[in-house]
C-alpha cells in the first residue's frame, strides 16, 4: 500500500483546476446538475447453460468467487436496477438498487462526491471501481449480455466495495488519474480485524476529433486476503449444489493485478462507425492455500486477455469478442496435490470464449439482442445461442 499512497499525493497535486470549468468535467461516471433517474432491464433467453443447474461453476486453474454466477438455460433476468442522482454545483450525491442475475434486490451503490476544486474530485461511499471504462458497465449498458471472463474470473464479475476515490481531470490533453482506497470487503480481498485494506490506482487517456476516438488506460490493484474462500453458494445461493460435496478451502495472502485497455473507433457517416477494443490483465498473488487441516504455500500467475470488433449503423449494432484466460499455480509441501485436485487448480487446456452479437434499437428505450457463444471455460466445449431484449429509460431535470 505504500505505492499507492505515493501515487495518491501525485493525484492530489496533479489538479487540473487551471484548465477548465465544471462544465468540462462531465463523464460518464459522473452525475448531471440537478435530478436524473434511470431504469434498467435485461432478460435473455439461453439455448443451454454452462453447468447443470446444481453445479458450481468452476474455471479449472482459476479461484472463483464473489458474484460470478453461471447464467440458466431457458429466460433468466439478468439485470433490473433503479438509480437516481442529484448534483448542486459541487457536490452531488447518487444510489442504485438493483438485482443481477442470482443476487436479490440491494442498494448496489451509495455514495457522495464534492469537487475540491475544479479539475480534482473526491468520493465516498459504496461505490463500484473505475479502474476501466467497462468495469461499471452491466447488462443494460453493454453490447454484449454476460461479463468479460476477466470480470468473472478476476473480480467476481465486477468490483464494488467501500471506500473513498480521488479524481484528477485534464480535459484539455484528454487525461484522468484516480486513487481508490478501499474496505478490502470484496473479492478477489477479503478483510480482518487487522483492517486489510485495498487500493487501486489508474490513469486514462482519450483523444477525440471530430470523426476518431482513441482511449488507453492502465491499472494496478493491491490487496490482501486473510481467510478468503468460494462463498457464492452458501448465505440462501445454493441453487440446488449439495453443500455438503463443497470442499473447504482457503487462501490467505497478497493480490497484486495490473491491466490495460485500448479503445479506438471510426466514424464513417452521420448513422455509422467502427472501432475494436482490448483489454489484457495479469493476476498474480503469493500466499497459503489451507483447509481445515492442511496447508501449503501457493504462488498464482495468471494472464487474461480480450478483443472486440464492433461496428453500428443507423439502428443496427454487430459485434464479436474473443476472450482466452492462462494459468500457472505452484503449489509446494506435502499437501500441494491434495489442495490443488480440492480447489480444481491444475487445470488443462486455456479457457476461452468466443461471442458473436447482434443489437437492434427498436425504439429510444428498447432494445433487441442475439448472439451465439462458443464457450470453454469447463471441461467441455459448448455451444450455446441467446435472445433477449434491454429496456432503458432515463429522466433528467435540471436547474433545480
């Protein structure tokens, strides 16, 4: 955490506040002047599922956790959230309810902001990551209906915790730099009595012309783990799994994952454009992997990567992403084997997922969607397709 508190006083004096006004820091992830409420929802239909039913969905050679349910065959709510926001001036203050595919309805976010100044922004509250431009995006916001296997496998399909963030705005060269200290509640962390916490810290770039956008982004995450453990099919989620055949494991230790991403896009006439974007992780962690009665020291090193190709003309949106995780766990001591054939950590060929999507605006607020997924991230390769559709409405009131 020493690095990140360096890069926090680097934010801090980065302050673009001689640039630019109030006006030019809106973002995407920031909340308009006065009242704005929006609606979502997505429901898909699915040809079949990753696992049966009652079976937990395991990535062989990754730990799983956190949110990162497998979708059901046949119709499934995937998404249905409510969120409202309010901003005066310099502060503003914002929540979402909702519910995502096997959760129950929560408050998701709750959190404040105020502008110190006018280039530098402070946050706090329950809040999700801004570590990448797609880390906050669910179903509704997306071109695709599931997360990126990085989310998934990663972040347990995204990060959200408490904690406090400081944005740093240079509208005029196109840069953000921001500092996030967190709780430590939420996978891939997981926090004790000694107050673990968790940081990350990122810096954004994008230029845009009048027919070209290109933004590059880089993060880095530290984070501790004192007992973590699978705990998605326990607290009412069992979903039909026998308990009873969950082995118990965990993992205690240090979580260091840096990333990147790439986006440029094209736009070629008043109703259409092109683009690809990429996206690359590396998920390294050091520590001990126990059960209830043994223990051995672990050494995790993983790499994940995506690519999509997208293009949107007049009503019509087709995209494909292509998606491959890759492993190495060293486990050392006379329970290594044991530990590894409990927590499914030898693995075998690469995962990877392959995704066709097709999207079409009906009306301002509806939304039609097909894909087909070609999917190996069990023992088996599937193929699977989906139907659904995405409603979203927004309301926004200004100069209240």
């Amino acid at each position: 955490m020493n690095a990140l508190r360096t890069l926090f006083l680097i934010t801090l004096l980065a302050d673009g506040s001689q640039a630019f006004g109030h006006e030019s820091t809106e973002t995407p992830v920031q909340p308009s002047e006065g009242l704005k409420i929006s609606g979502a929802v997505a429901t898909h239909w699915r040809s079949e599922a990753i696992v049966p039913a009652n079976r937990r969905w395991i990535v062989p050679g990754f730990f799983m956790g956190g949110e990162a349910f497998p979708r059901p065959n046949g119709f499934h709510l995937d998404e249905a959230s409510l969120s409202a926001s309010f901003r005066h001036e310099s502060s503003f203050v914002a929540a979402k309810i909702g519910q995502h595919g096997e959760e129950d309805a929560k408050f998701e976010h709750v959190w404040i902001g105020h502008f110190l100044s006018d280039g530098l922004l402070l946050e706090a509250g329950k809040m999700t990551s801004l570590m990448t431009s797609q880390h906050a995006q669910h179903s509704s916001q997306a071109r695709f209906a599931d997360n990126p296997l990085m989310d998934d496998v990663f972040w347990g399909r995204h990060y959200a915790d408490t904690g406090a963030r400081l944005r740093s705005f240079w509208p005029n060269i196109g840069l953000e730099l921001g500092l996030e200290i967190w709780q430590g509640e939420r996978f891939p962390s997981d926090r004790d009595e000694k107050n673990q916490e968790s940081g990350t810290a990122y810096i954004r770039w994008q230029l845009d012309s009048d027919a070209w956008m290109q933004r590059v982004g880089l993060f880095y995450f530290d984070g501790q783990a004192a007992r973590r453990k699978d705990d998605r099919y326990e607290a009412g989620h069992s979903h039909g799994v026998d308990l009873t055949t969950i082995p118990a494991f965990y993992f205690k230790g240090d979580v260091e994952i840096f990333g990147g991403e790439a986006t440029s896009s094209l736009v070629l006439g008043p109703e259409s454009s092109i683009g690809v974007e990429a996206g690359w992780q590396a998920f390294r962690s050091r520590g001990e992997l126990a059960d209830l009665t043994r223990t051995a020291p672990i050494e995790t090193d993983s790499r994940a990567a995506k690519v999509e190709l997208f293009g949107q003309w007049a009503q019509h949106l087709v995209a494909s992403r292509y998606e491959s995780l890759q492993f190495r766990n060293t486990l050392k001591g006379a329970a290594a084997g044991v530990l590894a054939d409990a927590a499914a950590l030898k693995g075998g060929a690469s995962p990877f997922r392959a995704t066709l999507a097709y999207q079409y605006q009906w009306d301002e607020a509806f939304r039609l969607r097909a894909e087909w997924t070609r999917d190996f991230t069990t023992i088996r390769e599937i193929d699977l397709g989906l139907v659904g559709f995405v409603w979203f409405q927004a309301y926004q009131a200004k100069g209240m």
